[in-house]
C-alpha cells in the first residue's frame, strides 16, 4: 500500500488517510483538458463559474453541519507482494466549528510516559530547522466563503504558529481537501452511493463497489460526520477503516492557547 492510498508514516493531520474516498466515490473525471488544447481554451469561463457554484454550495453545507469535537482514529492493513503484513493506527482529536478546525495528534500513553522522563524521539525544534516538529504539530485550518484554505501549524515548544503554503501543506499532514477534513466523507460524496436499508440509531449506511473494493460508510445524520469508514479489497490483503466518536463535555477552544504566540511562515523552518 503506498502512501497516496493510505499513510503508514505518522503524520499530522491524518487527512491524507481519507484523500481517496472523496475522489472514488464523487466520480471525478480523471484528469483535465491539457492545458493550450482547444477544448481548455474554449472553456475556461464555464469552468470557472462552476468551481465558483461548487464553492458556494460548500460553503451552504459547511455553515449548516453542526459543531463537534471528535476522536478519528484511522487503521490500515496491507499485505505487500514480499508477503509481509503492515499495519498502522492512529487517532487524532478534531476540533470543528463553523469553516474552521483544529487537528492535533493523540499520542500513546507510552510515548508521552517517555518524553516525559526526557527522551527524544526525534530532532528537537530550533531555529531553522523543524520539520520534525512540524509534521506532529497540531493544525489549525480556516476555509473562506470562495474556497480558499489557510493552513497554520502550531509549533507549541517554540510558541509560534507558521503558515503553510500550498506547495508545503503535505509536509505537515494536510492532505488538501478540506472537505474530507470537516466531514470525512462530504456529503456530496454520499450521493453517488447506494443506500443500504434504513437509519439505524440515527446512522444512515452507504455502499459503494468499485472493481474489487468495497467500502462502507456509516453517516451520522444528526452531526454530520462519518461514524465509520471502511474499505477493502475482495482478497483480503487491503484493509482500511476511520472510526469517528465525539468527545464528551463542553465544546472546546484549544486555539485560546495560542493567543500570544509568535507568527512566521514556512520559509523559517526551512535550513
């Protein structure tokens, strides 16, 4: 399994875990028109106002899904052509309001146990240079009404928050769709799967098959969110599942944390 499928690296964000449902699901055209051809000169402005009707139509579906505080934890099993086994797990707590979240990494008890009597599990953060830090710090993401995304990663051991640009999102786990972060599945992409029974508890299922892979999603009606996603294939040797549970308690503010914090963008990471 490689990692434009599912991540088996610990990254930040974890969305890239989700990037293929949205694009396998929603039926997108493969590529585009090559750039100078004919077809792409004579309709650019066609493009552009349905990239603009898609845009306001997110926005519609982002200002009515409900707040909510969450715990994904995201699994993945893969049996490579060598004959090993490779599985990885994860979960992240993420914070979601109205165009905005908040994603940080849940780290194991073991390991917080460890850095905690001092040891280092990867470089520390220092001036110019802290791509490890980045790609386990939190992320704090903001969708304006015409689309645009801005991408801040959360340095707390040097109390700075960097902006990230677009050519440097992967570098700290943003996967760059901002629909998969906010629903996991976009709703959208529900439309092209079959609907499979009546809600149960609240939870609408849906199924999609494609080729030999089968994936299954269970949709919380109410709180707009996949409670759980799962894909595999029909030998057994690709498993991947999201799960998605709320956090219990009031909704939280982590990013009153940072109020204060020094502000930079990527380029001061880099050497």
């Amino acid at each position: 399994m490689t990692s434009s499928v599912f991540p088996l690296r610990p990254l930040s964000a974890g969305w890239i875990a989700v990037a293929w449902l949205a694009s396998a699901m929603a039926g997108l055209p493969a590529a585009a028109q090559p750039a100078g051809s004919a077809a792409a000169s004579a309709v650019p402005a066609a493009t552009s106002s349905k990239a603009a009707d898609a845009a306001a139509r997110t926005t519609a579906a982002v200002q009515a899904t409900p707040d909510a505080d969450l715990r994904i934890t995201y699994e993945a099993m893969s049996v490579g052509s060598d004959g090993v086994q490779r599985s990885s797990v994860y979960s992240n707590r993420v914070y979601r309001r109205k165009g905005q979240l908040w994603i940080e990494r849940e780290l194991p008890a073991a390991l917080r146990q460890s850095q905690a009597h001092g040891h280092e599990h990867a470089h520390g953060p220092h001036a110019g240079h802290a791509h490890d830090e980045a790609r386990a710090a939190p992320l704090s993401l903001r969708r304006a009404e015409d689309g645009k995304v801005s991408v801040e990663v959360v340095l707390a051991k040097l109390r700075r928050v960097i902006s990230v640009d677009e050519a440097h999102h992967g570098n700290v786990g943003y996967g760059g769709s901002f629909e998969n972060a906010y629903w996991i599945v976009p709703p959208a992409a529900l439309q092209g799967m079959e609907r499979v029974g009546k809600p149960q508890g609240g939870v609408q299922r849906y199924k999609s098959v494609a080729g030999e892979q089968t994936t299954v999603v269970d949709w919380d009606l109410a709180n707009q969110f996949a409670r759980r996603v799962e894909r595999g294939d029909a030998h057994g040797i690709e498993r991947i599942v999201v799960t998605a549970t709320r956090l219990p308690g009031p909704l939280a503010q982590p990013w009153k944390s940072i109020e204060g914090y020094d502000r930079g963008d990527y380029s001061d990471l880099l050497d």
